[in-house]
C-alpha cells in the first residue's frame, strides 16, 4: 500500500509539474492560430492538435512538429503553445500535438501518434501552407525521446501505427530533442523516476520487458539513414542522465549523421533562466539553418 501511495503521489508530481494549466497564447496579428483540430481517431481517442501558422506569405513554410513531456504518462499539448505561436512569427508553421499516454496506453502508441502527426501534416500540406520536405520535430523529456523516435525510424514498418493517411511518410528532416533519454536500458538507477516511469510505459521492468526497453530506445535505431539532430541536456539532469545524449550524438555522428551537443552545465531537467533563453534561441537557429531555404 505504500509503494501504491508512492508511485500515485509521483505520478501526481510529475502531472502538476507538467501539465499545468497554460495561459492562451498571446497571438499578434501576424500568425492564424487554430486550436483542437482532430489529426487521428484511434480507438476513438479524438486525438488533436494546436496550430500556427504565418498570416501572410504564399508558403509553401517549413514546419515543426512540437511533442510534450511528462513521463509518457502526463503531460499536454498546451504546454508547447507558445513557442509555436513564436516559431510562427519566424515564419514556419508550428504544432503541437496530444498523444495517448500510459498507463492505459503503452508503447508504441505514443510512437504510433506521434507517427500519424506527421502524415496528417503532410496530407494536408497545402491547407496549411505545409512544405511537406521541410518538417523538423522538437520536444522535452519523453516528447525529446517521441521526437528523437521519429528521426531514427522513418522507414520501420512496425511503428507506423493505423493512425490514418497511410501513403504520406512519417519521415522528419531534423529533430532538436531537448533532454530525452535514448537508452532505456541505462536508465534505472541513473533516473530518479525510471523505476516508476518505465513500468508503467513498458508494461513492466527490465527483468520482465527487456525486449521492449530495447525496441523504445533511439540509440538501437541509430542508421546512416536517421535525421541530423541536435540535442540539448544540463549536466545535472537527475531524470535524464546527460551521458544519455553524448551515448546518442556518439552513435549518430560514428553513422556519419549530422549531430550535435548542446550542453548546459549544472542544468538540470526543465530549464530556467539563462539556460531556458540559451536553449531556444539554439533550437531557433538550428531550425533555421537545416529548415530555411
């Protein structure tokens, strides 16, 4: 009974910390924001998104596909509103999306949505001024790991999910991954929270689901093939362990795959301040160097 009071007052954390409510992004006049559009029904989920566009300009307007955090068990899409509306300004179009979480939905259905994301912003390329060879993805903590998944598995049939829009690619052409663990088989011991986290998302731990901590895990996906990546992690970071970025940067660079590492020293998981500001105008100016013609 204690355990059980431990693990719901953690998941109670990690939602508060995560998921709190958001204000309504402050829009200028610049950018069309649209808010709740349905981009899959799995299971009858009604799964949804927010988006941002610029209000002006024929486009077609590179696009980031936004993924929240929150221990693949909390979380929500609100929290990425504001930098879309702010990637908007820059001129792409920007969302963020609502996939299904654990416990009651373990992996890959995560994957599979955020999966089915990308074809439904490439399927509706041109009402949305969509360049669909230019889609980049970005996300924090597990949204990091979603975002990563998705640079190192475009063309792995199992994964793909039956989200809809099954001609369009699931592919991206970059990713900024923000914190997020790549090999979960190191994470326990290494995590505060993976003994709690990763159960819940596997289906049990790594005695009992070894196969499937491999299958999650980017770094056992890494090939020539994967997207150019730059990952951003704080040298004190107690959830994701900064040696889980340099393990991914290593193994993406030896598979000649452009990758780089941004490390903040003594940041730890959720960044504040100097090192907040540091890291998004990083993920800004990596967007636009591998995005912008």
């Amino acid at each position: 009974m204690l355990n059980l009071f431990r693990l719901t007052l953690a998941t109670l954390v990690v939602a508060l910390a995560t998921t709190s409510l958001e204000a309504a992004p402050t829009v200028p006049d610049s950018v069309v924001w649209q808010e709740a559009i349905e981009y899959s029904n799995p299971g009858d989920e009604h799964l949804q998104l927010n988006l941002a566009r610029p209000k002006t300009g024929d486009g077609p307007f590179p696009t980031i596909l936004c993924i929240h955090g929150g221990g693949f068990r909390a979380g929500k899409r609100e929290f990425y509103d504001t930098l879309c509306v702010k990637l908007a300004e820059r001129g792409y179009v920007a969302a963020t999306m609502t996939y299904r979480l654990a416990p009651k939905h373990q992996f890959p259905a995560a994957v599979h949505d955020t999966k089915a994301a990308v074809r439904w912003l490439r399927a509706n390329a041109a009402t949305y001024k969509i360049d669909p060879t230019r889609i980049g993805t970005t996300g924090g903590s597990a949204g990091g790991h979603l975002a990563q998944f998705l640079a190192v598995t475009a063309n792995v049939p199992q994964f793909e999910g039956t989200g809809g829009n099954p001609t369009q690619s699931s592919s991206v052409a970059c990713v900024v991954n923000v914190y997020g663990p790549s090999d979960f088989t190191k994470s326990y011991g290494k995590s505060v929270d993976a003994h709690e986290v990763l159960p819940l998302w596997f289906g049990g731990n790594l005695d009992t689901k070894r196969d499937l901590h491999i299958q999650g895990s980017p770094l056992y996906w890494v090939t020539p093939n994967s997207a150019p990546t730059l990952c951003i992690h704080g040298t004190e970071d107690k959830y994701v362990a900064h040696e889980q970025a340099v393990w991914l940067v290593d193994k993406l660079q030896a598979a000649t795959v452009e990758a780089e590492l941004l490390t903040l020293e003594g940041a730890g998981h959720g960044f504040k301040g100097a090192d907040a500001e540091k890291a998004e105008k990083a993920l800004f100016e990596y967007f636009d160097k591998k995005l912008k013609k």
